[in-house]
C-alpha cells in the first residue's frame, strides 16, 4: 500500500508520515530526533503546528493540546498544511 501524497504545486508531492495506530511509536521516534515532546510523549508545536524543528509539522492526538475529538485533529492538520504551503511559497520566491 501506497502513502497518498499531498500536492503542493502541479509538479511537486510531499510524503505525509503519519499512522494513528502507532502514534508511540512515531512520537518515540520523533522525540529521538529532537522533536520536543513531554514526558508523555507529546508533541509540543506552535500555532501553525510545527515542532521546534522547522519544516516538522504534528497534528492531532499526537500532539500536547490533545481533545481526542477528529474536528479539533481536522483543524489542526489543515493549519499545518496551510502553514506547510505557505512556508513552501515563501521559500519558493527567495530563489
């Protein structure tokens, strides 16, 4: 099986890494890359949903604001995404 991807612009897919059932595990791993998690093993992010490490997102139960309700997870994942297009944007036009 194939991860969907996320299209950024017509020529350009990002892969997003998520999987709700091993959210630990991803968390875990995560937490040993230097993602800022509590001790928990939540992920701490900003208002636009990135981690202390830039260009890393976290939405939904996995991260430190955690409601365990899917429209609090959907608003998150969608700011992130926006934040994500916006970054990239930007990035895009400093070239």
């Amino acid at each position: 099986m194939t991860s969907p991807k996320i299209l950024i612009h017509p020529f350009e897919e990002l892969e997003p890494v998520y999987d709700a059932i091993v959210i630990g595990a991803v968390t875990q791993m995560l937490a040993n890359a230097g993602v800022k998690t509590d001790t928990t093993g939540c992920i701490f992010v900003d208002a636009q949903m990135q981690t202390n490490i830039e260009g890393v997102y976290a939405a939904g139960d996995a991260t430190c604001s955690r409601k365990y309700q899917i429209a609090v997870s959907v608003r998150q994942g969608a700011t992130a995404s926006l934040s994500i297009i916006r970054k990239h944007i930007e990035t895009t036009r400093k070239k």
